[in-house]
C-alpha cells in the first residue's frame, strides 16, 4: 500500500518555521484497508483550505515578493488537486457501480425492484465519493469507509442505515446522476457531476516545474524572515495580520510541495 502521507501544519516560532504531524488512531487492519482513501480525503481537504488560495501580502518586500510567486503556483495545485481527485472518485464510483450491474444480484432484477436497488446500489458507489467531498474530519469518516467496504451490500438495512449515517448532498448527486446515465461509456456521468477527464501523465512536466518554483522560494522565503525587517515587523501582538499572512504563505509553500510529491507519485502508480 501507498505510504501514508500526513500534512504537517506550520507554526511562526522565533522567525523559523517549525513542523508537528499528528499520528493516526486507525488500527493497522483499518489503515491496510482505508490508507489510500484517508491520504487522497487529506489532500482534497487541504486542497480546499481557504488559505491555500489566500493572498499573502506583509509589507515586507522581500516577502511579498516570494507571495507573488507562491500564491498563483499554490492556487494552480489547489485546483490540480481537486480535479484529480474528483475524477479518480467518479472513476472508483462507475467502476463499483458497473460491478454491481452485473453482478448475478443486479441481473435478475426488473421493474420497481431495479429501480430502487439502482439508486441504493449507486448510493453505496457514490458512499466514499460523498464523503471526501465533504469531508472535516478524514480519519472519522475514513472508519465510515472501513465499515462500508466490510457491509453486505445485498441487506438492504445495512445499506440504508450506513447510507442515512451521511446526509451529503453530492452523494445524492452523484448517485442520481449514476443511474441516470448509466450506458456503455462513464463519459455523461462524468459530464453530468462537471467531471472532466484528464490526461494527467502530461501534467508530470508542470507539475516538475511547480514543484522547482516552490523549492527556491521556500529558500528565498526562509532567507527574508531573517531579516532585521521582517523579524520586527512580524509580531503577533503590533501586526497580526502581517503576522497571519506570513503564516498563510508558509502553509502555502509547504503543504503545495507535499500536494505535489503526492500527485506526481500517485500518478506515476497509475502508469504502471
């Protein structure tokens, strides 16, 4: 299995910023099974952290001059990042789906009794979509994935109670939209959800490139903090803001460099 990859979130400590990562409380059976899920739920939440697009202006020249470069480098991955993960969970959901289809249990189904176990057969599909789109907390829900992939799909009580355990608005989505244009391509699911497909193996030069931009800066950035400057002016208790911004734009270079090691490694597993 894929290495598990934990964030780390940055601290301003004297002028240096400093890293803490949290451990996990899965069991070892919980993380063989859900690691890779708990990784990508990670990644699309901190894809969509508000500061990983945020400006980052201090006033301080010299590091605004690495915001200027950061910002749109971190907006980019942010973006990168939610549209990979958004087609692989689309991906996993057809593919499950399909699998049910036909399956024995799916094939000797008419009517009414089709019907309705299409829409719950796509609710189970869309479950692990569902719940990394929204997700606040990604080893809680990751215990939901864990009891979902270990549930007999064939009572429909099991099924109904997992599935009423996460109201999420995009699991219904995703699940209407599954059944309704379900045929022999995913292309008007994908269509459907605003999923679009892309030919990421293309995007390994870019993201190369990103990836050198951020690791100049982050020696650029670590260079600017220790100057008289910005060792004055980045006081939490006379400029906060300033403070704050210096902060969002540390975030910025560590957590995008992270994003992008992930992707380039995930990719290239899918190419082999």
């Amino acid at each position: 299995m894929k290495k598990m990859m934990k964030l780390c979130a940055w601290a301003l400590v004297g002028g240096a910023f400093l890293t803490g990562c949290a451990s996990t409380s899965l069991t070892p059976e919980q993380e063989a099974e859900v690691g890779i899920w708990l990784d990508d739920a990670q990644m699309l939440m901190d894809a969509r952290d508000p500061d990983m697009t945020a400006a980052c202006q201090t006033g301080i020249r010299e590091v605004d001059t690495v915001a200027n470069t950061v910002t749109p480098v971190s907006q980019a991955v942010s973006k990168l990042v939610n549209d990979y993960i958004r087609e692989k969970q689309a991906q996993q959901a057809w593919e499950e789906y399909v699998g049910w289809v036909n399956s024995a249990e799916g094939a000797k189904l008419q009517g009414d009794a089709l019907k309705a176990a299409s829409l719950r057969q796509a609710k189970v599909a869309c479950f692990e979509a569902g719940l990394m789109l929204n997700t606040k907390d990604p080893e809680g829900d990751a215990l939901k994935v864990f009891e979902k992939r270990h549930m007999n799909v064939t009572k429909e009580e099991e099924v109904d109670a997992l599935l009423a355990s996460a109201q999420i608005p995009e699991l219904t989505t995703w699940a209407n939209a599954l059944v309704e244009n379900f045929g022999d391509s995913p292309d008007p699911f994908y269509a459907a959800i605003k999923v679009e497909q892309g030919k990421w193996s293309d995007m390994l030069p870019s993201l190369a490139a990103h990836l050198a931009t951020l690791t100049k800066a982050n020696t650029k950035l670590s260079e600017a903090l220790k100057s008289p400057e910005a060792v004055k002016a980045l006081n939490p208790l006379t400029n906060k803001e300033a403070y704050n911004a210096s902060k969002r734009l540390a975030k910025q270079v560590s957590v995008s460099i992270k994003q992008i090691n992930w992707m380039v490694d995930d990719i290239k597993n899918g190419m082999e």
